[in-house]
C-alpha cells in the first residue's frame, strides 16, 4: 500500500493553505469550499506527499502550540536549512531551539507556523527516501 495524505484539523484551512503554498512551496491539489471542511489537500513540489488541512464544527483544533514538537510535527525536505529557517521566521514562523546535527551529519530546525503546528525542517546527507528504499523487506 501506498501512504495517500495526512490530514490535520486547523481552525482557518484556507489561511493556513496559502501560508504553506507561499512558503514552503506546496500546491493546493484538491478544494472544498463547503463548510464546515474547508478543506484544502496540499501536495508537495514533487506531488508525492499530500497534506490534508480541515475544520470541524464537531471536534476541538488540538492546542498544538501546547504540544511538544517531537509528538507531532510536519517535516519538510531542505538542502539549504538556515536560509530555509531564516525565510520562514521573517514569513512568521516561531523558531523553536536551534539548529541541531546528529552523529550522521543531518541538521534539523523546529519551527511552529502561525497558527502554532510543529515544523521540521531536515537537512540530510542522504534523503530519507533512499534510506526507506533500501530499509524494505
């Protein structure tokens, strides 16, 4: 099986949408402009990886500012992660630490957007991808 989207419930879809399509560089892949969903499904720049980003009149927006970054964040691919880091503070992101690097040379930055959900930029020495590729049964 092939992973289709991950879905996340925020209070404003389409401003969360647009940040995210003007910053990280996704696309709106698919709309709805029915309430109570708003929902807007962003693709990556390679169309591989979809988010789904939704509102509810039924359940709760998780206070994901009050989570700690490491139960839940939105990771993004970088070769260039100070730079990336530094664009997305001045776009309103809320650095969360500093840039950090583990024993196989990759670096990481948290983030929280506007609205308070964990990013996590990644700048590895060999993509993830590949790593999953070879990692198969």
């Amino acid at each position: 099986m092939k992973l289709e989207h991950v879905a996340l419930l925020v209070a404003d879809p389409p401003a969360v949408a647009r940040w995210y399509v003007e910053h990280l560089g996704m696309h709106v892949a698919k709309r709805s402009d029915e309430a109570p969903g708003f929902a807007r499904f962003l693709a990556d720049a390679d169309g591989t990886s979809v988010l789904e980003l939704y509102a509810s009149d039924v359940h709760p927006v998780p206070d994901y500012r009050a989570m700690d970054p490491a139960l839940l964040h939105v990771a993004f691919a970088t070769g260039e992660i100070d730079g990336t880091r530094d664009r997305l503070v001045a776009a309103g992101a809320e650095p969360v630490g500093e840039i950090t690097q583990n024993a196989a040379g990759d670096r990481f930055a948290m983030l929280r957007d506007p609205w308070g959900l964990a990013l996590q930029l990644a700048d590895r020495v060999r993509p993830l991808s590949a790593r999953a590729q070879e990692e198969r049964p």
